[in-house]
C-alpha cells in the first residue's frame, strides 16, 4: 500500500489518502504517513471513520498519548471531546465556565505549550459536524514564519524563552473562563521560543496565544514580540481554512504550526470532535537551558 500525498497549500499542509486507519497499517504505510506529517504540517486524512479505540490505537504510533485536561469533556482519559454535547445528551450552558474554556479555542494556538512537556502531534477526528456550517478549523505554519524572519530577528529570538499559561489566554478571551482547579494545576511554564523537528531539521517559531511573556524582557515588550510572530505567522493570506467532511481525520504537528476554532450555533447545533494528543520528549526547557532537540 502507497500513500498518496496532495500539497494543500504552497507552504504547508497535504492530503493523504490510500490507506485505511481502521483496517490497519503495515509498518511501511505508517512510516509514510508519519513522514508527511513531519514534513507538511498538517495531514488531512479523509474517508477514515474512527472509533475511540481505533484513534488511540493509531495515535499511540506516534508516541505516548496526554491525559485529557481536569474540568473538561473526558478528563483523566487519552482522549478529549471537543463538543457542546454533555455526557448525558444535553447541550453545554453557552454561559458556563466548561463552555467559555473550550470556546477560548477561538484564539491562535498550539496544544500543551501550557504543560512542561508539549504536545508533538495532535489528531482531531470529525464525528458530529454542525448541520447548519460553522465549526471550520484554521492553521497556519510557524515553520513557514520562521523562513519568512529577516537574519536579524533570527538572531534575536533564537535562544529566547517564552512563558505559557492557559490560565492567562483563557482570562484574557474572558473572565472567568478558567477555573482555580486548573490555575492550580497548570501554573506558567518556560517553552522554548524557537524548535527544531528532530527529523527534517526545519526550525519553527512556537507560539501560542497562552504566552504572556519573554524571559528577559518586559511584559508587554515580550507580548509585543510575540504578538508580531503571530501576525506574521497567521498573514490571513499565509492560512488554510480546513472545513470538515464526516469521518474525516487530521493530524498536525504542534511544534511547526498554530491552530484556532472558528464558531458554529453552540445553542442550536451540535458538533462533536474527538481529539488526540502525542506528548512530545520532554521539556524544552530544563533548569533554564533549552534542550537541544526543542
């Protein structure tokens, strides 16, 4: 079996088919596949109806699988539902703090740069989808950005040391959007500003709207730099809007890319996604030294 790969945009993101995640995958077929994904960014996979089972069971290839954030849909298990939907059938209050957390969704991001170890890959599978639209998903290349630096501001933030935290973004989308459980057990973290993928060598900006600043400058200098890589890295000309098919899988590499929600009727649809997350190797910061394969 051959996969096939498609270029989504000149920059980053591909399509990938000829293969079936259900059926199985014979070592080869993985390791193309886990190339692409290395390579590209982010990896459509349409046509690959998944059950939980069947998405971890693909997901662990990659590397150990997070356990789902306290105070969300599905916690303490390897995976998260990424919904309005209620264990018991019934819609999220649009109002309610587990409502306003995923919602914060809407902002630039890449998984778990709020945790010591970030997030490597994430795979996020469409089982319910909007029946009135909405609910597309944004990325864009850091990847990309980072080839984009003139060697001056190369220079000045490699090396550098951002400080994330999921407590900061949620309450800046809006207060009250994180709870004192998860401030407890989430406080800030150092992450490495610049990455390096491990297999290809390409370096990335890492970002997220959780950094709220840059070690060794002032808080608003540091969110002031931040906020331009973003801007740069997010050019609206520069992103691929990915509208989800039914069955359809994606995985993306959190190291090389940001991704943002974009809103749906929370009130009066429903949509259900199922995601993920690889846990990369470690911290890219340890004792205040990067570590060399950030």
């Amino acid at each position: 079996m051959s996969v096939h790969i498609e270029p989504l945009t000149p920059h980053f993101g591909a399509r990938a088919t000829g293969f079936s995640i259900q059926d199985g995958l014979s070592e080869e077929t993985f390791r193309e596949i886990e190339a692409a994904a290395n390579a590209y960014g982010v990896l459509v996979m349409p046509d690959q109806p998944l059950d939980d089972d069947a998405q971890i069971a693909f997901s662990e290839r990659f590397g150990p699988l997070e356990g789902t954030l306290a105070g969300a849909v599905g916690a303490g298990s390897k995976i998260v539902r990424v919904t309005n939907i209620l264990p018991d059938g019934t819609l999220k209050d649009p109002d309610s703090q587990l409502a306003l957390f995923t919602r914060a969704n809407l902002l630039w991001h890449t998984d778990s740069s709020f945790k010591a170890t970030p997030a490597k890959f994430s795979l996020l599978s469409a089982r319910i989808l909007p029946s009135h639209g909405g609910g597309e998903t944004e990325f864009a290349s850091t990847a990309h950005a980072y080839d984009l630096l003139d060697a001056d501001t190369r220079a000045q933030v490699d090396g550098m040391v951002a400080i994330h935290s999921i407590a900061w973004s949620r309450e800046q989308f809006q207060k009250g959007a994180s709870s004192e459980e998860q401030r407890r057990r989430l406080p800030p973290v150092p992450q490495a500003l610049v990455r390096t993928n491990p297999q290809t060598g390409r370096k990335s900006l890492h970002l997220a709207s959780h950094v709220m600043g840059i070690q060794g400058m002032a808080d608003a200098e540091g969110r002031a730099l931040h906020d331009r890589l973003m801007a740069l890295a997010t050019d609206p000309a520069l992103v691929y809007r990915h509208q989800w098919s039914p069955g359809e899988a994606v995985i993306w590499d959190n190291r090389a890319t940001v991704h943002r929600a974009t809103p749906y009727d929370e009130v009066g649809d429903r949509r259900l996604m199922v995601r993920t997350t690889i846990s990369d190797f470690g911290p890219t910061v340890v004792d205040g030294a990067i570590e060399a394969a950030a």
